[in-house]
C-alpha cells in the first residue's frame, strides 16, 4: 500500500473510531469550548498518534527535533529504569542496547528518518571492541542506535553527565565521562575505561572526533587519540563505524530536517595486538584510520548541496 493510501485509511480509521468514542463517552452538559479538556485519555492518544502519522514525513525542521528529544527523555527515562532492573536478572549488558534499538525505532518512525546498514556482520568481533564513528550532528545519536552493539558502554564529555534524564540514564549505565579541559582526568578515566574493557569484556562506543563537525562538505575534524590509546591499552580491535554525510536532510543553520535514508558502513575491524602504547604507533594508527574511514565516508555519501540551493 503507497503512503498516500496508507494516509488516507489511517485518517478515515482515525475519524471513525473518535467520533464513535465521543458519542459515547462525551456528557451531554459539556459545552463546546472545553469539549478538549474532557475528551477521554484514549481519544488524546489516538489524536496524538493521528498527528504524527500525518506529519512524519510532512512536518518541517521543528516538529522532527521536537520529537527527536521528545523520544530521547522518554526513552532515557526507560533507560534509568533498565540500568535499575536488568542488572537484577544478570542482563547489565542489554542495558544499551535496548535503549538504542527503541530509540532507532521510536524517534526514527516520527521523524521517518532511517539507516540503510552495509557490512553489519561486522560488529560481531567476538568479543570487546573499541567502536567508534564520524560525529556530525545531533541526529548521530539516532543514527547510532541503528547500530549499537550490545555489551557496550558509551564515552561521553563529563558535561552530558549533569543533563536532566539523559545524565541521569547514562550515570545508571555506568557510562565513561571524560573532561576534556583536565588532560589528567581525562587519560585516568581513558585508562580505567581500558582496564575494564579488558576485566569485565565490555566494548566501548566513543566519536573520536570529539565534538559535532556540522560538515556541509564531505570531511571529518581530526581526531582525538583516546579511543585509539583506549584499544592498545586493551588490546582489542576497533571497529569504524562510519555514518554518510547527511547535510541534504539534516542542517541546523538553514532549519533543514528532512526524511530520508542515510547509510552508514561498518569498516573490517582493525587489529591493535602487537602494539605498543607509544605516542609514534598511535599517532599512526590514529592517521590510518581516519583516512580509511574519510575514504569510506566519500564512497558512501551523496553530493552535499551547495550554499545557493539552501
């Protein structure tokens, strides 16, 4: 069935069903300019849910970023609850993994915004990774929960920690926060996330880039060297994972939020055994990596649009 009819039977479905449950549930004594405030709690939901279906793939910049956070609290406040109750059953590790795989369905259904994933098999290392992807907006998160793996903690700035809901869901989840203005908390708290990767064989997730790079050209900022001194710490592979350039659906100077699939490429997984943790062997490591992944990133991504067509 075309979206077009899909639109057109939800909403008659929609119509129907409300109609009949105001005849029946609505008192007689309400009068017309409070009929909203006494409509029935199933009603509320039904238009809610109509509303978004009709404007998933219709509404503009500000309705898909208010239901991309809208979904991220809600979510988030799952995720308080998982790190609570999961680990209770011996199940610590699916925290993570069960927050990103709704949040991809969630947030990804209201915004009809989607992840087309090529070489996926290989997130499957066998054990600990260190896995790490380009980082362009805000939208990465919902992207990333597409491929999220599971038994796998997430390295975050410190500030995130303080966030109302989402640093209170990260802080359950034993997230890695590293400050960025204290080099030396920053390396014992790179240090400490190796040791544990290495005890407790638990992958990490972390945008070596550091920060949001906005890119509306096909690049990445240069990258920050903890994930790679995280690895060879460790001793265990990193897995790029490398998201495609997505300005021509999501730019938030020109408030351009559009549907669409995005690929994302999940590189073969590189080996760090044998490495020393010097600064000579990470440098390189860190250089052949970022140009593997800008490789990937040029191979995959469409033609980003030009400052005249905005």
């Amino acid at each position: 069935m075309s979206d077009s009819k899909q639109s057109t039977y939800f909403t008659s479905t929609f119509v129907n069903s409300t109609l009949h449950l105001i005849t029946h549930n609505l008192k007689a004594s309400v009068t017309p300019s409070s009929t909203l405030a006494y409509l029935p709690w199933s009603v509320q939901i039904l238009m809610i849910a109509a509303a978004a279906a009709l404007y998933r793939k219709r509404g503009g910049f500000y309705y898909r970023s208010a239901a991309a956070v809208t979904w991220l609290l809600i979510i988030a406040a799952y995720g308080m609850a998982a790190s609570l109750i999961l680990p209770l059953f011996g199940q610590r590790k699916l925290i993570n993994w069960t927050v990103a795989r709704l949040y991809y369905y969630c947030a990804g259904y209201f915004t009809a915004v989607s992840a087309v994933v090529e070489n996926e098999a290989n997130l499957e290392t066998g054990g600990p990774a260190v896995y790490i992807c380009n980082h362009q907006s805000s939208i990465d998160v919902l992207l990333m929960a597409r491929v999220f793996p599971k038994s796998t903690s997430v390295v975050a700035k410190k500030s995130i920690k303080f966030y109302p809901i989402l640093g209170w869901y990260m802080s359950l989840s034993k997230a890695v926060f590293l400050d960025r203005s204290n080099r030396d908390s920053a390396v014992a708290s790179a240090k400490k996330a190796a040791e544990d990767i290495h005890k407790k064989e638990t992958s990490v997730f972390i945008f070596p880039e550091g920060t949001r790079g906005h890119p509306r050209e096909i690049n990445m900022l240069p990258f920050k060297k903890g994930a790679f001194h995280m690895a060879v710490q460790a001793g265990v592979p990193i897995v790029p994972i490398v998201i495609a350039n997505y300005n021509h659906l999501y730019d938030s100077k020109a408030k351009r939020f559009n549907s669409g699939v995005v690929p994302i490429r999940v590189l073969d997984p590189i080996s760090t055994e044998g490495l020393k943790d010097s600064h000579g062997a990470v440098d390189k490591l860190t250089t052949d990596v970022r140009e593997l992944m800008l490789n990937a990133l040029k191979e995959i991504s469409p033609p980003t649009l030009s400052k005249k067509s905005e």
